[in-house]
C-alpha cells in the first residue's frame, strides 16, 4: 500500500524534519527520539496519501515511551495507524525545541 520509507514534516520555523515511518506493530528500539503518531490515509486514485499528525512527542527511550502511552485512548479514538520516528542523541532541551516547532505548524488532537 504505502511504499515511502520517509515522510517530511515542516515546523512553523519552516524547517523541515525528515521522520523514518515505521508501523505501529514494529519492534522499537530503546533510543533518543522525537515521534509522531498519525492517520495515514489514501488521498484518492493515484492522488497519493495524507498524513493527520494525532501526537507529537519527544522521548529518551521509544521502546517505553510507546507502551501504556499516555494518550493512547485518544489516538486509538483518532485511528493512529502509523509512526513517524526521528532519530536524535541531542539533550532534552533541543528535542522540546524542535516539538514545539511542529506542534505550531501542526496542531494535534491528542
């Protein structure tokens, strides 16, 4: 269905972030992260696809940031069906940085 390996989301800074897309049911690594939990949907015949950013969050670890997430009853109530990952050994301070530049670009439900 979905073939791209990357999806890139742009901050209200104009900076682009380049995020590996993974499925929900992947095995996560335990590593420094900023992700986003999305709907990914076709846009129509040949049209290519959507993607609805429902979380956007920032981790020292993803592998236990995604169980028992904290907002799992609202991205499951806004169909999260995929996760966009962005790999990044940079100190908290940096990641929050960059969440709250695509939270302004992007706001989320959840």
């Amino acid at each position: 269905m979905f073939r791209q390996k990357e999806w890139i989301f742009k901050g209200l800074s104009g900076t682009d972030y380049p995020f590996e897309i993974m499925k929900k049911s992947s095995d996560f690594e335990s590593i420094k992260a900023i992700y986003i939990l999305t709907y990914k949907h076709p846009r129509g015949h040949l049209a290519g696809f959507v993607v609805n950013p429902l979380y956007i969050g920032q981790t020292d670890n993803l592998k236990v940031a995604l169980i028992n997430h904290p907002q799992a009853d609202c991205v499951f109530n806004e169909c999260y069906n995929c996760l966009h990952v962005m790999k990044l050994e940079a100190d908290e301070n940096a990641r929050r940085a960059i969440v709250e530049d695509l939270l302004k670009a992007n706001p989320t439900p959840c």
